[in-house]
DNA sequence: GCCCAGTGG
DNA sequence: AACTCCACTGGGC
C-alpha cells in the first residue's frame, strides 16, 4: 500500500517493470526478491530500453505537473476548493443507494479451465500462455510471482517448474456461454466484460425473489460420471476444489460427500441469491467464481476481488459503509486507474481515496475536468447505478508480431494477409467501414499507427488493403533509404457504417436506439421489405446540444460533432436534445408565431435521376448528406400554416404553436391510442427501435420550420434550422430521399425482437414489448425529470463558453465547463427533489 | 480527422 | 534470446 509498485526505484527507474503484485493471490510476495529477477531478465533487451525511455516520459510529465503544482497560488486553490465542494454537495445528491449490482469474476478462468480439465496440473504451479506471454496463471504460480501479462520466459526465471499450457479459446468461450447462461438467469441484461466477468444488476432479481417458494431456491448437486454432468444428487462425490489453500468451495454447503438426494435451499437475500448464482455456475463448470455486490459498478467491481477466490464480499448500501469502505482503497484498485495514473497521483501524496478527496482541489487543477470528476465521483463512492447495455463494436483489428522483418516485399504481403483475414472478420459481422489504420512497431519496440479515411465504405480485402499498402509504403519511404524493421503490424478498421440482419446479435433498445447515421435506418430497409413502393430515406443530422455531447464517451466531445457524420447519438442524446429543443422553442413559440422563422421549406423533392443515377455509386451507400440533395429536396414545400402543426401519429393538424402543448399531443395519442396506426406501424408492424426513434425525430423537425411533405401516401418531415438562430447550435435535420439500392444493401436489419425494457430515466423495467407504450414511458420520465429541470435558463448561455483550456490561469474556463457537466444538479433548486433523477440520465451520458 | 498514450482483460 | 492481441478512451493538435 505505502509504496506499492514503486518500491523497486532502487534500480533507478522502471516502476512500470516491477512486479505488479495488486492481484488476488499475490499478497505477502517478496517483492523485492522478484523484482530483481524480472529486471536481471530484461536488462539490456530493446524492450528493457523502450521501457526506460517510456519511463523517463512519464516521469517528465510528473516533472511538469511538479511545476504546474508549484505555480498555484493560494488563491486559486481556494477557489478551486469552493468549487470542489459545490461539485462534491452536488454528486451527492445523485447518490443513489437503491440498486443491487453484482459484479461476478471467474478465479483465475483459463487457467482453472485446464487445470479442471487436466489434474494432474491442479497442484503444480501452471499458467496459460506461451514463452512470449502468459494470460494467467493459477493461485500456487502466483506465489512465484507468476501472473498474467507476464512473459513466459520470465515466469520460467521466477518459477522453474512453471507448466506453460497453451490457450484454448474455443473451450474458454464454451465454458464462458455456459455460465452466461446462469448469469442471464439473474439478469438477462447482464454485461459481459470478458469470457469470465460480467456486471449483473440484480435489483430485480432481488424483488421477485422475496416471493419465490423455496422449491425455486433449492438447487441439486450435480456429480460426474463418465465425464459427462449429470443431475443425480446421490452416491459420487464431486470436489471441484481447484485452490488448495482457498476455503472449500461453499463452506455453507453440505460438503461434497453429498449424501443422498443433497439438495441446497437458498434464501431470498442478495447473498444468497449470489451465492446461488455462484453455486449454479461451479455445479455447472466445476469451476469456481467470485462476486462482489455493491450499490453500484464502480464498487462492485473492487468488492468482487476483496474475497477472491471463491469467494463473495457485500459491501451494505448505506452512505457510511460505502465511504468507509473507499477510504483505504488504494487509487491502483480502482478501474481505468494503471500504473502511470498510480505514479501521478503517488507524486502528489495520494495513494488511496482518501487522500484522493483530500486533494482534490489541487486534482482539479492539474488533470482534466473528465478526469479530476471522476477521481471525485470515486471518492465520493460513486459510480454507475445501471448497467449499460451492450453497444455496437467501434472498432475491428487483427495485428501480429514476428521476428525481424525488413523485406519490402514481405512487409507488403504480410500486410496483405492481415488485410485478408480483417476482411474475413468483418464479413462475418457485415461490416463495412471507412477509416482504415496500419500499425507498425519496429524492433525498437516504438508503435506508430497511420491511418486513413475514405469517402466511402469498404469492406474487400482489396480495398482495405489499397488503403493500407498506401500508408504502409509512405512509411517504407519516410525511413528509405534504411530499411524499416518491424517486428509487428496490424490493420484496424473503424468508422463503420453498415447494419446487418445476419447477426441478430442481443441488443439492448439503447443499441438499437442509436442511430448511426452511416447505418441504413432498419425501419426503412423494412419499409422496403414491406411495401414494394419506392423506399424512404430518413437522414438525420446530429443534434449537437450541451448535454448530448457528454454522451459520446465524454470526451471527443466535439471529435464526432464536428465532423458531418457518424453522429452515433444514442436515444437518450436524441430525446434529451428534444426536449431542449422543445423547451427553447415552448419558450420562444411566441416570437416564432410571427414568422420570423419563417419554416424552411423542403419538399420531398426527390429522386430525380441523378439521385438515381447515385444510388449505383458504391458510396451511395454513406448516405452521406449532399448539399445539392437538400437543396432539391427543398424545391415542392408547402408551407404549413404556423397555427397549426401535424401530428405524426395520428397525423392530424393540431392547432397550437406551443409546442408543449403538442408534445403533449403526440404523447397522449401515443398513449391513448396505442393500438391506431401511426407512423412506424405503418412502416413496420414488427415495430423496432428505429421506428421509435423516427417518432422521436419527428416532432422535432416540426418543432422547427416544419413541412410536410406527402409522398406516395406516406408523410415525412423536413426542414432546416438556422443554426445561426438555434441558441443550443443544435441541428436537426431530417431528410427525405428517395433510396433506389440494390436489395442486398437494404435488406439489413438491426433485428426486431424486443428484448425486455428497461427504461434508463427511472430504471424500471417495463413490461411491455411495445415500443410505442414503452416510448410513451420514456417520453413522461423525461417530460417529469428533465423538461422541467431544462426549463431554467441558464443552461443555454454555458454553451458560449465553452473553450477548452486546461492551464490553470483559464481556471474559470474550466469552471465553465464542469459547470456545464454538472448543471443538471447544480445550485438553483427549486426543483431540489427532481435533481435525483436527473444525475442519473447524466450519469447515463457519460 | 490523425496520432499517441493509457487501461484492462 | 525472448515482452501479445484486441478494444476502447482521452487528449493534443
């Protein structure tokens, strides 16, 4: 705890190649001793030396932050201090104790695997990997020092009589569906983090369970015979035990002697359905897992380690327990924390939490605001109280490492072959992508990664590798006339812009909800499917709001705004923007009535030939907006009458400008008629996520300028905003193009089965699969928990200052921003009792 | 959009 | 003699 990894500085530096000892099983090790081994190993190897230097960066960054540290005057901490404290009283606020998150761990998974599949391993010290690398390695390894990330050849040094089995990962991926299969009895929305972690939210597992008859909570042992599990809970006795110094798997359990018909009865707590779980997954597997229970994520995830292996740990959903509990935790135990953060924040005296709140004040003005936010949320015990769901890959690779190669030719083929492989990967999942990157890392051990972004999608090994040959022979030619010398390369592909109905791969209606905009709305390729008719583009431009950016992984904030596409807006971006959108324009409806906006006329316009004559153009299929579509499309407009706006479910003209009142409207049709058809019935009876977020969109294009277009029977809604006049700079745009693809392109479909709702507002779970009533729910959380709370006016006017400068003298910029983040529960509360709800949709955005 | 660095499994 | 592969995030430019 004192000085964790650094503690071998006695060989000058690298605390980045010390033994990493913060791992279940690794505790009384003779630090030192091992250490010496690793570095007497390394010493001298070009990795050694690419560490070193790596090192030496990250100690000129602490240098820096010294300075940076020294420079602060009293002043500004103080006003940093003030400003912590506001920021501090208002998290709290968020703090919500009512949920029952489980974060469950297989012990030492692949190795345990092999161990359970061969004994004779069980009492040696063994690990999975290879001489290069180790993925992990069991309990009796681990008192060598031995642990995953670790090269094998090093491994070997500290423990001769290591067993190196090679991975298996087809058998860890079966292992791993089996005990999803239990996880998803608990929560059929759990996320898996890996083969063997998941979080679990077992809030309403939990509620159920409390009326559950025992016969439901009982559970049968299982034995094996002839290798295969049976259910017989009689005669054989089975002890899976793969820990020898680990408590006897289940000391609550009858032990394995199992006498006849042994069966055991769980009881209706949160331990007890964990332990169940636990218990369901080693009759099942034979191996053991580990699980921690916690009010949210970020604690449960720690907790799950705290009784490793085998064990379970509850950390009680009280205030008090929760702050006890983060006030010795080591700053390295906690998630997205590694070694470089540990040094930083070791330099500045903070090595557990609770020096971590301590200095905060000084935090906030050395890290960023994502950062020193976090490292609050953490001190605070805070973290995620839902579960996210799974979301769609950003990103696909393939990369492999060999000896020194320096041949042109055998780069270029090697190349090839990568790219022939990604593009394997990527038709397995229909993905096409537009951004390609080479990675090379010569036998220095310095990566580098170059990349590329097309103006259409690709998917071909020929294409990718046309990108990739490009980027690979500039870097031939900037190191000419040496040769390079790699000793790795690999081709990634991201930006991504196909859907697939190949994969009806589980998703959450978060996932479906997201639009990427590069994706085929499904709703219209089933618009397509369904009715022979020519087929509707729904384009949508990103709204760009405040609060919607923080959802894009908080940080690019402007990095996918600013360019003109893959929005990738989530539904909640979309409804929250929505709202703000109604909001300002409820409040401006009046000088809008008078026509000073007088609405952008668009028209379906529509596909003229050319847009025809483009649909054959591969890069159709970007779906990109073109200026010179708009413009056409803007020709055929009728205005509407400004009284009067139409609704798009029952399609009715309401005569109102207060768009309250229509939002009101719409909801109440929805509501109140949920079996009329409305739009996205009409376009898809299986009803699916981009339906609702057509519904969503929908208004919001009326909301501005409106027009409505009628084409072939079906309405649409177009219009541009004036992002001169829109105070948020949000853009909403939806468009109507008339799409004439080739059938094997539209054919996609992001599923349609909808899985059980749960709504991210108030968290409940919804039992309905309608998505219109389950929209209808949606809408009035947020209408109750946000609409009100943006109603204050001060919100719009953080957007202008919004620079972001990090140095300390812009302090107050900094203050602006993180105000901005935090406005949703920041000081003018008279809605104090709402602000609850609402830090939950924040921390949802993050 | 590009690139690097950090993190975790 | 020998230190992976993959996905993602954040920040600087």
């Amino acid at each position: 705890m004192e000085n964790g990894t650094t503690s071998s500085t006695e060989e000058g530096f690298l605390s980045r190649m010390a033994l990493n000892d913060n791992k279940a099983g690794m505790e009384g090790l003779d630090r030192d001793k091992i250490n010496k081994i690793i570095m007497e190993t390394s010493k001298g190897s070009r990795f050694y030396e690419n560490e070193l230097k790596r090192e030496l960066q990250v100690n000129q960054r602490i240098e820096k932050m010294m300075l940076q540290k020294a420079q602060i005057t009293e002043q500004q901490l103080k006003k940093a201090q003030a400003e912590v404290e506001r920021m501090a009283a208002s998290m709290e606020k968020s703090r919500d104790l009512s949920r029952v998150i489980v974060h469950v761990d297989m012990d030492a998974f692949y190795a345990a695997v092999e161990m359970r599949d061969c004994p004779e391993l069980k009492d040696k010290p063994m690990a999975v990997g290879s001489m290069s690398m180790l993925s992990t390695s069991n309990y009796h390894a681990r008192k060598f020092g031995v642990r995953a990330a670790m090269p094998g050849f090093i491994a070997k040094k500290l423990c001769p009589d290591l067993i190196i089995v090679p991975t298996n990962f087809d058998k860890y991926r079966a292992v791993s569906n089996e005990i999803r299969e239990i996880f998803a009895l608990y929560d059929p929305h759990f996320q898996p983090l890996s083969l063997d972690e998941a979080f679990l939210d077992f809030t309403d597992h939990i509620e159920q369970r409390k009326s559950w008859p025992e016969s439901l909570r009982t559970h049968h042992y299982h034995i094996i015979k002839d290798d295969e599990l049976t259910t017989v809970p009689e005669d054989k006795d089975l002890s899976p035990v793969l820990f020898e110094d680990s408590p006897v798997s289940s000391p609550s359990l009858p032990c394995s002697g199992a006498a006849a018909g042994a069966v055991e009865v769980f009881g209706t707590s949160v331990e007890e359905a964990v332990r169940e779980m636990r218990f369901r997954i080693e009759q099942k597997t034979m191996l053991t897992a580990s699980a921690g229970i916690a009010p949210n994520m970020m604690l449960a995830k720690v907790c799950s380690d705290k009784n490793k292996p085998n064990g379970q740990y509850v950390l009680p959903s009280t205030r008090e327990a929760v702050m006890d509990f983060i006030q010795t935790l080591p700053v390295r135990k906690i998630f997205g924390i590694g070694k470089v953060s540990e040094k930083m924040l070791n330099a500045l005296g903070v090595s557990n939490c609770s020096h971590l709140s301590q200095q905060m004040a000084l935090l906030s003005l050395l890290f960023s605001d994502t950062s020193w936010h976090h490292f609050m949320e953490v001190s605070l015990g805070l973290g995620h109280t839902f579960i996210p769901r799974h979301e769609e890959r950003k990103s696909m690779s393939t990369e492999r490492t060999f000896k020194e190669m320096n041949q042109t030719d055998q780069q270029l083929a090697l190349c090839k072959t990568l790219c022939q492989d990604l593009a394997g990967d990527m038709k397995k999942e229909g993905l096409q992508a537009k951004t390609v990157t080479l990675k090379l890392k010569n036998v220095n051990f310095e990566v580098k990664t170059r990349a590329q972004t097309l103006l259409y999608a690709i998917s071909t090994e020929e294409e990718i590798f046309a990108a990739a040959k490009e980027l690979l022979k500039t870097e031939i030619e900037n190191e000419s006339p040496q040769p390079l010398r790699l000793r790795l390369m690999g081709v990634r592909v991201s930006a991504f812009v196909t859907c697939d109905d190949k994969k009806p791969t589980q998703r959450s209606i978060i996932g479906f909800l997201q639009a990427s905009k590069n994706e085929c709305s499904s709703s219209n390729q089933r618009a397509h499917q369904n009715s022979e008719k020519q087929r509707f583009l729904i384009q949508t431009r990103p709204l760009v709001s405040q609060w919607s950016q923080r959802d894009d992984g908080s940080a690019g904030q402007s990095k996918q705004r600013q360019s003109e596409k893959e929005p990738q807006q989530s539904f909640f971006q979309r409804a929250h923007a929505l709202r703000l959108q109604l909001q300002t324009e409820s409040s401006k409806s009046q000088e809008e009535a008078n026509g000073e906006t007088a609405p952008t006329s668009v028209s379906s316009g529509v596909l003229t030939s050319k847009e025809e004559s483009e649909t054959a153009d591969p890069r159709k299929d970007d779906d990109f907006i073109n200026p010179t579509q708009v413009h056409a499309s803007t020709s055929g407009c009728e205005e509407q009458k400004a009284e009067t706006l139409t609704c798009p479910v029952c399609f009715q003209p309401v005569e109102t400008t207060d768009l309250n009142i229509f939002n009101r409207h719409i909801d109440a049709c929805l509501h109140g008629r949920p079996d009329k058809p409305n739009r996205s019935m009409i376009v898809d009876s299986d009803s699916d996520e981009d339906d609702v977020e057509n519904h969503l969109m929908v208004p919001i294009s009326n909301v501005r300028g409106k027009c409505e277009v009628e084409k072939e029977g079906e309405e649409s809604w177009l219009n541009r905003i004036p992002p001169q006049k829109d105070q948020f700079q949000s853009v909403q745009k939806v468009f109507l193009i008339s799409e004439e693809k080739k059938p094997s392109q539209q054919t996609g479909s992001c599923n349609s089965k909808s899985p059980a709702l749960i709504c991210p507002v108030c968290q409940c779970s919804q039992e309905t699969d309608d998505l219109n009533v389950f929209n209808h729910h949606v809408d009035l959380c947020l209408n109750q928990e946000v609409l009100l709370e943006l109603r204050r006016p001060t919100i719009p006017s953080a957007r202008n200052t919004n620079n972001s400068n990090r140095d300390i003298p812009q302090r107050q910029t900094s203050k602006s921003k993180s105000k901005r983040q935090d406005s949703p529960s920041s000081p003018p509360s008279k809605k104090a009792k709402n602000i609850q709800p609402l830090n939950t949709i924040d921390k949802f955005f993050r």
